[in-house]
C-alpha cells in the first residue's frame, strides 16, 4: 500500500520537487481546475473534504461562515463550500507550498507560501487581482487587521510586512533574529509577531516600536483574543498567555510534542492548539483548562480553524483531508463516503485494485465524463504519453520525459516512486512495496480508465 496516506497530486503534473519548493517566475496558470464531489444533497451529513496531494498547511473561513480556504503544500489552494463540502475553485499560481491563506471582509482571497509571495484574488476569477512582493524567503502566517485595511506578513527572512491593501505599499517591521512563524493584529489595532528566536513581539502602531518578550522556547503561533489576550504556541509544546501588555498571564501543556498551529473561537472562549504528533488540545482560555484532546487518525495536523458557530473545529492534516469536529465534546462530525452512494468506487466494491487505488480518487477521476479534479483525468491513460493530455497544463520538466503510460510504466512509478521516476513532479512521494498490489491497481486502471 501507499506510505503516503494521500495519492493524490497528479502521475502527470507538477513544477515543484517534493520537499523542495523551487523560486521560480514561470507565467501564471490561467487553468482552474473545478473539483465537485458528490456528496449527500441537502443533508446536515458531512463528510472529509479531500483533494490536496500533501500536507494542509493553512485554513481560513469566510467572514459569512460559508466558505473554507484550504491551503497545502502541494502549492493548490482550494475554495471549498461549507454547506455542501464540495470544492468550489482550486488556485494555482504559487511556485511552494501554500502556507498562509485568508479571506477579506469583501470576500476576496489572500494567499501566500515558500515562494515569498502573496497573491490577492477574486473568487471566482483564474488570477490574482495583485501580486505583493517584496520577501526573499517563505511566507509562514498572515493577518488582517480589524479595520480590513492592512495585511501582515511573517516571513522566515526574518522580518513582518504591513501591505496597504488599496494600493499594495508596504513597510518593514525588523527586529527578530530567527525565522518569524507567526502574527496576529489586536482588537486596537497592534500587532503581534513570534519567532523561532524566543521573541513576542508587541508592535505599537503606527509608529512601529516594539516590546520584546523572551519566552522559554522557540514559538511557532500566535492568536489574539478580542479582551486583548495574548496567546502563544511553542516547540516544547505549551501554550503562554500574555496581557496586551506583553506579562505572562498564564500557561497550559497542550501537547507532548510541538505546538505548530493554533486558533481561537470568535469569542474568545476556546483555544485549539494542533501538535506535530497528531492531537489537538482544545482549551478553555479563561479557567486555563484542558477540556480534551482530540485524536485523529494519526498523521501530523498542521492547521487549524474554528467556524463562526464557535465550537465546530476544522483541521487540516498532513495526510490532505480536512476534518470537522465538535470542540465541546470532542466528537468527529462526518461520515466518510466509503461504501455509500456517493462513494465514486463503490461500482468496484471488493476489487483489491480499487481499494489500492482508493486514496487517489481526491485529484484524478476515472472518467472524462466527470468534472476534472485537481489532478488530469486518467480516462485513456494507457498509451497516453506523459504530460500530453489537452487542456491540462504541465511543468516544463514532465514534457520533456519520454514515457509512456502502461501497465509497467505505472508499476515502476509506485515501485521507485515518483521523485526519482519522474523528477519535477508535485505528488508526494510514495512507493507500493508489494508487486501484488502494484499489479492489482495496473490491473484495476485497465478496467476502469477505457470504458
């Protein structure tokens, strides 16, 4: 089977090397590829949303709770329906990873990641209204500030950015040593930023000078509360509250290992906090309680964000799939699609080959008859040269490959896996060990990819 919880990505697209997002200016993809799910129509029913081919590293909800924007490391940010779970628009025009997504008060989309730039978009449009430029190093976290006029940037080149967003100007905040991971503006309008350098900056605006706090460990997330609170995420995996005024006011174990992601509920009343091991500690920021951990199925969470009911919790994990949950209980809210209508596989119940290849149906379809999904359709695959399908664009690095897909090609890209089989590609890496399974999904895309 899979090492990769996710085969998604594409056998076909990519111009980033796994693991390594390459700087690049190539034109902006002007393709938007919609992906829409059959799910249960109409039904309070929800079920994971999946379709990124990597680790979901950023979630934002829109300012009218219906929308989710989904950012990954395999460099697609989607624009999901809450209401439906279905994936609305999938962007692509970062070089790296999405590591910071956001929506604005008119519903315009932000995003950002390992390229060093922030795209502003349009829902609905194939390109960003404006590029901002100006990091030379990755983009780790974004912030609006309570008034919608400015954006923050926090940027592993060691410095915060405040954008004008009418006229894309920008100023630089310098101060931090190490990588700066995170920042989040105050109900009066300061802004915080945190570093991997034990700094918690408090930035007094517009005059931009700050007050340092040194914490006992390298920081990873920051949130404000609307009362003003301070609350902070680390490597050793607690979370400190601060006053506005930068004195530490409480603190709480939320994980054993450490704390990468963190949000608060709209008013204020939990903090989830998602550590690199998997859990979710959701805490009661007042009485500084440990309510529960939430326990998925094991993969690393990387993103977190409550809805405006203030107690449902979405995480993004590293295994591509997003999941809701009810924060007071701790109960997962969701069925997964396996064995029901819904379930594009479930014509080929019992078929090892479909089971083996379950895990990819998120970005390809079998059929050219339905939707494209974020990857190219695998309708026709066999005797298809690589990177040749019309109206699906491919990195320049895959058209030049002379191969051809067929049983053995397809085989011997699970068994060397993808990095080494087709360098350039964007699928996360992974191999099938087992030549039975491998021969069973050949097997299985003969049958189902030629009807």
């Amino acid at each position: 089977m899979f090492i990769s919880a996710a085969c998604s990505g594409s056998l076909e697209n990519a111009n980033v090397k796994q693991g390594r997002p390459e700087m690049n200016r190539s034109p902006l993809c002007a393709k938007v590829a919609v992906a829409l799910w059959a799910i249960f129509a109409g039904s309070s029913v929800h079920a994971d949303m999946v379709g990124h081919g990597g680790p979901i590293r950023a979630l934002a909800v829109s300012p009218d709770g219906e929308d989710l924007l989904s950012g990954s490391f395999d460099t697609a940010v989607i624009r999901w329906s809450l209401k439906t779970d279905t994936a609305e628009q999938v962007l692509r025009y970062h070089a790296g990873g999405v590591n910071a997504v956001a929506f604005l008060k008119d519903r315009r989309l932000i995003t950002a990641g390992a390229d060093a730039r922030i795209a502003v978009w349009t829902a609905g449009r194939v390109e960003p209204d404006r590029v901002l430029e100006g990091h030379i190093a990755p983009i780790a976290a974004l912030a609006v500030s309570p008034d919608g006029a400015l954006l923050a940037s926090a940027s592993w080149d060691r410095t915060v950015r405040l954008w004008s967003l009418s006229d894309g100007t920008s100023r630089v905040l310098e101060g931090h040593t190490q990588n700066v991971n995170g920042v989040a503006f105050a109900p009066d309008g300061g802004l915080v930023s945190v570093g991997y350098d034990l700094a918690l900056r408090i930035w007094r605006l517009p005059d931009g000078q700050p007050e340092i706090v040194t914490l006992p460990a390298p920081l990873n997330a920051v949130a404000v509360a609307p009362d003003g609170e301070i609350v902070t995420g680390a490597v050793d995996g607690r979370l400190r509250m601060l006053t506005k005024d930068g004195k530490v006011s409480g603190e709480v174990a939320a994980s054993p290992t450490p704390v990468v992601a963190l949000t608060m509920s709209g008013d204020g009343a939990l903090i989830a906090a998602a550590g690199i091991g998997g859990t979710v500690a959701i805490i009661d920021r007042k009485s500084r309680n440990l309510l529960r951990t939430l326990v998925g199925p094991g993969p690393p969470v990387w993103s977190v964000v409550f809805l405006s009911d203030r107690e449902t919790l979405m995480t993004g994990g590293a295994d591509g799939r997003i999941r809701r949950w009810n924060a007071r209980t701790g109960d997962p809210i969701g069925l997964g699609l396996i064995g029901t209508p819904a379930d594009p596989l479930a014509a080929y119940a019992g078929d090892h080959g479909a089971d083996v290849f379950r895990a990819c149906v998120a970005c390809h379809t079998l059929s050219d008859k339905e939707v494209q999904r974020a990857g190219p359709t695998l309708a026709g695959l066999y005797g298809r040269r690589i990177a040749s399908l019309p109206g699906y664009r491919f990195s320049d690095a895959l058209k030049t490959m002379d191969i051809v897909w067929t049983p053995e090609t397809v085989a011997r890209l699970f068994e060397i896996g993808p990095n080494a089989y087709t360098p350039g590609t964007k699928m996360p890496e992974q191999r099938i060990g087992s030549a039975e399974d491998r021969r069973a999904l050949t097997d299985f895309l003969g049958r189902a990819t030629s009807r």
